[in-house]
C-alpha cells in the first residue's frame, strides 16, 4: 500500500528543490519534444536556451517578453497565498489593452505627454473592473472565482474581437481588423536602442518590490496571508474575508490591465484581435514556480521569457509548431506541481495488510 | 493466563519516545484503567495495540500466542474493539445502518445486533433512530454496541466519560461493570481520578511514556495517584477577595441564534451578565452549543435585529463584528487553539501580530518589527511559555504551550473583560494551573472573566457563579457557595430546561 504523508521537515534550501528541478525536467522534455520533430537535440538545446542569449535583439526580446509576466505573477501570487484564485489574467489584460486604446484611437494626432499615464490609468481601471465582476459574483452570491475568472477569458476575447472589427477599427485600415497605430506620445520608451525591450521592464520591477514590501512588511500582505493559512485564525481576529477577496482580484485585475497597456502602447503600437501570447496564464505558471516568492518570481518571469523567445527561434529557425511553447509551459507546470509533491510530501511503501 | 501481555512495547516519533519499554498484562474481565496525563503516551499505546500505529521494539501476545496487528481490521477479528474519544458516526444515517456500515453486515442483522446487547447490557437504543438526534451519551452507546459487534474479548475505552454528564455516568459504569462480568476486559484511558478508583481493578499510571506504577486504584489514594502521574502534587490557584463592580461589563440579554449547521444547537433566549472582578463559568457537556454561544459573544457570528441584545461596558455591541468588539475591550481565547487562536505555519510573533495589532504594532499600514517582537517576547515571559524564542513556528510549541502563549496575548492587549473556550482542554496540569492562577489574578485585578468548560473540576475551582448550558439554553447563575458537583451535575443533565419546557 502506498502511503502519502506530509514532511515536516523546515522548509529552507528546499524550497528551491522543486523549481532546480522543473526548469531542468523541461529543458529534457523540450530536447526530447524537438527530436521527435526531426530537431538534432544540439540544435534544439541551442534554439531555446543559447539562441535568447546569442544576440542583442533576442535577449531584448526576452526582456519585453519578461516585463508583462513579471507584473501579472506579482499580483497574482499575492492574491494566491491568501488562496484566492485568479484564473482570469488573460481577460484582465485584454480588457487593459481596450481601456489603454480608447485615448490614442479617440485622439490620433495628440502631442500631450500625458496621454500615456493616462492609458496607463485607464487600462488598469478596465481590467480591476473585469476583475470586480468576480469578486461581487464571489462575495455576493458565493460564486467559485475560479470558474468565473476563467470564463470571463473567452468573453473578453469576443469582446475585443466586436471592438476592433467595429467601433475601435481603424477607418482607413482597409477593414484589417485592427486600430489605427498610435501616436507616438502614446509609446512606452525605448529601454535599448535598436530593440524592441522598453520602460515596462522597469514598471516590473518597481511592482516586484512593491509586491515585496506588500508580502513581507505591511499588514494588508500579512492578513492576505493569514486569511490564505488559517481561515478560522483570520475569522477569529476579525480580519474580513470579503476584503481580502477584493483586494486579492483587484490587485490582480489591475497589475493584468497594466500589462494589457504596455502590450498595445509596446510591441503592438496599436490594438489587435491578438493582444497577447497567453501572458495571463503563463503568469500563473510563473507565480508558483517562482514559490509565490517575490524574488523567487523574478528569476521564474525571466526563464519563461527564455522559453519564450526560445520557442519563436525554433519556430522561425526549425519550423516546429507555434503550439511548441504550450506544451513547455505544460511541462513546466506539470513537472513543477510533481516534485512539489515529493518535497512536501513523503511516500511510504508498505505491505498490504492479510485482512 | 493473561488475555493480553506487552513486554518492551516501544515507540518514537523522531526525537520523541512516546512509549519506553512498556510492560502490561491484562487479565479476562478485567477493568484496567490506564492513567496519566495529556502526552503521557496513553493514546500512543491505545493506537499500538488496536493495529492503528505499529511499536518499533517490544513484543504483544495474546492469550499466550504471539500478536502481530498490522491495522485495526486485524485488531478487531483477534476480537480486541475500541471505542473512541471522538464518535465516528454519521449523523444523517440511522443506528442500525451505521452499525452494518462499519461492520459490514445486512441492516437486519444489526438491528437485531442492537436489540440484543441492549437488553444484555442496558444499552437500550431505538435501532430505527437517526444518529443527529441522539444525545452525546446515547451515541456512545452506538459506538459501544458497534465495538461489540465483533464479541470483542478486550474493549479499549477512550476517554469515555468526557461526552457524559455527571448524572449519566453511574448508569455507563454498570454497563462497563456488565461486560466485564460477561469476560470481557476493559481497557479503560482517563485522567479522572474519582472514576477510576471507583470503577477499576487495575490502573497503570504513565508519565512521560513511562510506566510509574501499577496499583490497586480502590486502595490508593486521590491525592496519591495524582502524585504519580503528574510527579508532584497538584497545585490550586489562590483565590482573594475582589471587588465587584456595580455595573456590568457584559449585559447578554435573550440571545437566540440558530446554528448554520443543520445537525448544531441553537441557542435559546441566552442571558447572563459578568461583572468586573468576577469569574463567571458555564458549564455543561460540550456539543450544547458552547460553541455558538462563543463565537456570538466575540462578534464571529454577529447578531441581527430581534436575535437579542448583548451591551458591553454600556454600549450595545450585539451588530459589531470582532474588530469594533475587541476595540471596545474584549479579548478572547478560542476553543481550537491550532486553527482559530494561532496560525500553525506562522512564528510567534506573527501569531502575536493576529490579535496585537492592536496594540500600536502597526504604523502607517506597515508592520512595527521590532515593536512586534517585544510583543510577543512580552506574552512569552509573562506566561512562562517554553518555546525556541519569538521565531519559533506556532506548531513547534506543545498544545498547553501554545495555550499559554494565546492566553499571554490576550492579556497582554489589556483587556476589559476575557472569554475563555476550554482554556484547559488537552493541556497538561501544569499548564492548566498556570492558567487557572492567570484568570483568578485577572478578576482581582477587577477585569470580568468568562469561562466556557466542560470540565466542571476546573469551573467549581475558580468560578464565582457557574451558569449550565443544555440544548442551547441557559440556566440561572448557581453561586459559588451552592454549587456542588451533584447540583451542577443534575443541571448539566437538563432538569433546569424540563422545567421550563414544563411550565
């Protein structure tokens, strides 16, 4: 008979077992994937691991691709260590990017330097919103988060899918499903010359120590936490559990808007029916690889970014599927959520009782 | 021949031995009372012989023969029941489908089962009736014909008279004094010195997973069978004179309040003031809705309109939740110290953090660390707690540790008037001293103090006025001066909630 039981070991060192060991399951799995694609295993190490370091450009193109991963899991993992769980990133970021659209669509030729703040603020607003219909579905009638968060993903996207064939397309765009580009007050800067890496990048960063001072030092993070451990503790000391569910989704909400901003005032210059390569859920993957652990996350959003990039290079370099750079992120996950289980649990093998 | 002997039995959990070489034999129709208190290792010893843990050296035998149990399926086809502390009953099904559930048989079977140790053992229980409206006691009847279902020749007893009223417990004594004279022994675990000197043929006293002594329990005294299991005599708290205040500081007036739970008890026009400088206790078996009753006074479950008044210090609070309420000058310490009072995963000054915040260790949204730390240093010193320093996760610290540690923060926010939940429950005597003396310093320091127990020794030791809880409602306040252990006992059994339902 098997039997699973909980170590009680301090966690420590530990902590960082079952990250080591997701990170270098996936980059076994992916060589392996790549071969039964017809990649040579040398090539396929080198697109997605040595390619995203190989050149100016593609590390730049990790670190625009880190910057969206980094704000979304930040927030996320607040929300997920109080066990709230925001499934719907996806559809916060991409009603982010319709909020930040609406100034540079609506005033085209504008010179003001506040129009980019102000995307920022409404975009952010937009996807707190889509965020609050959860959390009022969640306090006011007790509907599971979870599957409300995700459903709103699709209805987002349908969403987007109306605006930018509609009322957002851009008149002379020769009916491309697409807004007019944007004014150039409505860009994020440029964070190396010649790249496509900008300022988001340190948004993400300020959001991590933010997040930190919020987990570690104020006691908004330390209820959050209590409320996430021992929700009888939590009752006990009066701490509300409607509050922390909003606070959890709006924070959420908020940080996937933000990155919905920087997508269209970024890369895209525009809105688009694809606004992003499943950012919102591979933000999720992020948080806990990165052990719901600020820093932890850090270095979590940058290896997801590799892969990433990685992916895009052998798409262009080897021809393998798009769909590639899904299946790491299963592994990823997968793999991640297996050896958890061996650190935090043990198994114990005896023999089957003669009843 | 002994039914059943141990020799060497030994256990540990990492670097604790819960059981060292432990000898015992016991004999067909035997009543052996095993003795000793929280954490001694009796239920350690209990697990190892009904299968549930296995020893790591030692070995059993059994009418002679050598015994290995791998689990309790084994344990119970050696004909070795156990009926335990905490009933494992489902309440939506009937006696008889939980007794065939376990055992395995067709319902008619059981019922007849049923039908015939209770006219064999005064175990009398209607087969057809649903388990949720069955008494504490008469649920333990189920577990007990459950248990004898298999004609068991040994019968381990946990706890067993905890869920009882005192009233009840000389008609389950007969019942155990039945079997035993029927053969069957009886491995009986309390820590109730009176029951067992009046019931057993044997007690064997453990301490610290030791074996102290076997004795002959009707020739040994209470005094000296405490000094063997706790290693030194019993302390009692020094009780002052204390002054009580003219006014009340909690005013509770007809509280009625269902449970959310379908199976709870609902509380009935509820009333009762505490005083500074007084103890008030509540007594009565737990499962009477004690519960409720706590989490209505300390603002978890907040009161609509028409469920009652509750006034503290003058001010209606009954509408408050348990911040405005602990603002104002309530503390309190919770029945489940592990998932309500602390949090398990937490350090201690965390844990000092959940209900101290209060107590300015907050400033500008963010956490005063250091302020924090002499906090919780603060409640550690104060109550003598025996922990690795404020750092120490809450679940290293043993259950009367951590006890204390709570008790320590809820004073320490110097509070007006205390609610106390089973403040001794699962806590050794030490401990419980500790405490005891806390809460008598506290009413003459002129705070109120209310103890919810089910421990009537505890009550009758530090309370001023005893109220009893039956089925959700109250009684009226006994003083200290009339309450005896019979009076409250009675009242405990519900004669108070006949006569109202009578008149």
């Amino acid at each position: 008979m098997i039997r699973i039981e909980p170590r009680t070991r301090a966690p420590g060192l530990w902590a960082a077992v079952p990250p080591v060991l997701a990170v270098l399951a996936t980059i076994l799995a992916s060589t392996v994937i790549l071969n039964i694609l017809g990649v040579p295993p040398l090539d396929a190490l080198h697109y997605l691991y040595v390619a995203p370091f190989s050149s100016r450009f593609n590390f730049a193109e990790v670190l625009l691709k880190m910057a969206p991963l980094l704000i979304i899991a930040q927030a996320l993992a607040i929300g997920f260590r109080a066990r709230i769980w925001n499934i719907g990133a996806e559809g916060q970021l991409i009603l982010g990017a319709i909020g930040g659209s609406l100034l540079p669509v609506a005033f085209n030729d504008s010179v003001n330097p506040l129009m980019l703040p102000a995307m920022a603020a409404i975009g952010m607003v937009f996807g707190m919103g889509w965020a609050a219909i959860a959390a009022w579905l969640r306090t006011r009638f007790n509907a599971n988060e979870i599957l409300v968060t995700l459903m709103l993903n699709s209805i987002a996207l349908q969403l987007l899918y109306y605006l930018v064939s509609g009322p957002l397309r851009d008149p002379y765009g020769y009916n491309f499903p697409q807004s007019a580009l944007f004014p150039d007050v409505a860009m994020l800067p440029t964070l190396i010359s010649g790249t496509r890496a900008n300022s988001a990048l340190i948004v993400a960063l300020a959001a991590t120590l933010l997040a930190w001072g919020l987990t570690q030092r104020s006691f908004v993070g330390f209820r959050l936490r209590v409320g996430g451990l021992a929700p009888g503790a939590a009752r006990y000391a009066g701490f509300s559990e409607h509050r922390a569910i909003w606070m959890a989704l709006l924070i959420g909400g908020g940080a996937a808007g933000l990155a919905g901003v920087f997508e269209v005032a970024g890369p895209l210059g525009q809105l688009q029916r694809v606004v992003t390569p499943g950012y919102g859920f591979a933000a999720i993957i992020v948080a806990f690889l990165g052990g719901l652990n600020p820093v932890g996350i850090l270095a979590a959003s940058f290896f997801m970014a590799v892969i990433y990039v990685g992916g895009d290079v052998a798409q262009t370099a080897a021809g393998v599927p798009h769909t590639v750079n899904l299946v790491l992120q299963g592994v990823l996950l997968v793999t991640y959520v297996a050896a958890r289980v061996f650190t935090d649990y043990q198994v114990t093998w005896s023999q089957r009782a003669k009843a | 021949m002994a039914l059943l002997e141990l020799c060497g039995i030994t256990k540990s959990f990492g670097a604790v031995t819960a059981a060292q070489s432990l000898d015992l034999s016991i004999q067909p129709g035997e009543i052996h009372a095993i003795l000793g208190e929280n954490g001694a290792g009796k239920s350690t010893l209990m697990k190892i012989i009904y299968g549930v843990l296995q020893a790591d050296a030692g070995t059993m035998s059994w009418d002679g023969q050598p015994l290995h149990i791998e689990n309790p399926a084994q344990a119970r086809a050696y004909g070795i029941g156990m009926v335990f502390q905490h009933f494992s009953l489902f309440e939506t099904l009937t006696v008889a489908e939980n007794v065939a559930l376990s055992s395995g048989v067709s319902v008619a079977r059981a019922t007849t089962h049923i039908e015939r140790s209770g006219a064999r053992f005064g175990l009398e229980i209607p087969a057809a009736a649903k388990v949720h409206a069955l008494s504490q006691g008469e649920r333990q009847r189920v577990e007990i014909i459950r248990a004898l279902m298999g004609d068991p020749k040994l019968i381990i007893m946990d706890e067993p008279t905890s869920v009882l009223a005192p009233t009840a417990i000389p008609g389950f004594f007969g019942i155990v004094r039945d079997l035993a004279a029927a053969g069957c022994a009886v491995l009986f675990i309390s820590h109730k010195l009176s029951e067992i000197r009046t019931l057993c043929h044997t007690a064997t006293v453990m301490r610290r997973g030791q074996i102290v002594a076997t004795v002959d329990p009707t020739e040994t005294s209470q005094a000296d069978l405490a000094r063997l299991m706790i290693g030194r005599d019993i302390p009692h708290p020094k009780r002052a004179v204390a002054t009580v205040s003219d006014t009340p500081i909690l005013k509770v007036t007809d509280v009625t309040v269902a449970d959310d739970n379908p199976f709870g008890t609902t509380l009935k026009d509820v009333s009762l003031t505490v005083h500074g400088g007084e103890i008030v206790g509540i007594a009565g078996i737990s499962g009477n809705g004690q519960q409720l009753l706590a989490h209505v006074l300390s603002g978890e479950i907040p009161l609509s309109p028409g469920q009652g008044d509750i006034v503290f210090d003058g001010r209606p609070v009954g509408r408050h939740g348990v911040a405005e309420r602990r603002a104002a000058g309530l503390a309190y310490v919770p029945e489940d110290r592990q998932a309500q009072g602390s949090v398990p995963e937490l350090s201690l000054t965390e844990n000092a953090l959940l209900t101290g915040h209060m107590a300015g260790l907050i400033q500008h949204g963010l956490i005063r660390r250091a302020a924090a730390t002499a906090f919780s240093e603060r409640c550690i010193d104060d109550m003598d707690v025996r922990c690795a320093g404020t750092g120490a996760e809450a679940r290293s610290l043993s259950g009367g540790n951590l006890q204390k540690f709570i008790v320590g923060r809820e004073l320490a926010l110097t509070p007006r008037l205390l609610i106390a939940a089973q403040p001794t429950w699962g806590v050794d005597i030490g401990a419980a001293q500790a405490i005891h003396q806390k809460l008598v310093d506290l009413r003459q320091d002129g705070l109120g103090v209310l103890v919810i127990s089910d421990e009537l020794d505890d009550l009758l030791e530090i309370s001023d006025r005893i109220h009893v809880m039956f089925r959700g409602q109250l009684s009226a306040s006994i003083p200290r001066a009339e309450a005896r252990e019979d009076v409250i006992g009675a009242l405990m059994a519900g004669s108070f909630a006949e006569a109202v339902a009578a008149s």
